[in-house]
C-alpha cells in the first residue's frame, strides 16, 4: 500500500500516524449484501455501522443508534491446478485424450 499520501497528511494532522494502515469506517442506514459480502474480500481495516435516527418522546431530542455489521471472513477457496497427466488420467475417451495432448 502506497502510504505517501499518510506521510503528509500526518504533517497537517499529528494525529495520524503514517506507519499505521488507514482506517475505513461506512456509516449507513443500511448495507446491501453486496457492500457486506465485498468488504470480506478487500484488504483493508473496514469498518461497517448501521444507523438508526431516534426521537426521545419526552424531550424531542434527537439522536442515533450505531450498530456494528459483521463481516464475515472470505472464505478463501483453493485452486487445485491440475497436470495434464492428472486430466489425461482422469478421460476414459480415447478421441478426447488425443486431442487434449494436442494442447
């Protein structure tokens, strides 16, 4: 990640610190599933809060309610890349074997 941006920012603001890694937090009334599922898979300290706007009936006084969206963790999938010894051994058809080891 390319922290040159951090650097001078923490020259205006001291209180960033330009060797630590951002910090993104979305505050929204809601996520959709997509935005949830996404943020799984960025490398990024993200952040999601889900918002509601409330009224206290005796006052009048207006305020928020945050709450934390989980994100779940990417479920990281493992490509197992075959031999072409591995695919020939696995075709029974004789035609489509030939014509595989033409690749």
């Amino acid at each position: 990640m390319d922290k040159s941006n951090l650097a001078w920012l923490s020259r205006a603001f001291k209180k960033i610190n330009p060797h630590n890694d951002p910090r993104i937090m979305l505050i929204a009334p809601d996520f959709d599933e997509s935005v949830i599922r996404i943020s799984a898979y960025l490398s990024l300290n993200i952040e999601l809060y889900k918002y509601t706007a409330v009224q206290d009936e005796a006052t009048m006084q207006l305020g928020i309610v945050c709450e934390a969206v989980e994100i779940e963790p990417a479920s990281e999938k493992v490509t197992i890349i075959r031999s072409v010894d591995d695919i020939l051994g696995y075709c029974d058809d004789n035609r489509i074997k030939a014509e595989i080891k033409k690749l």
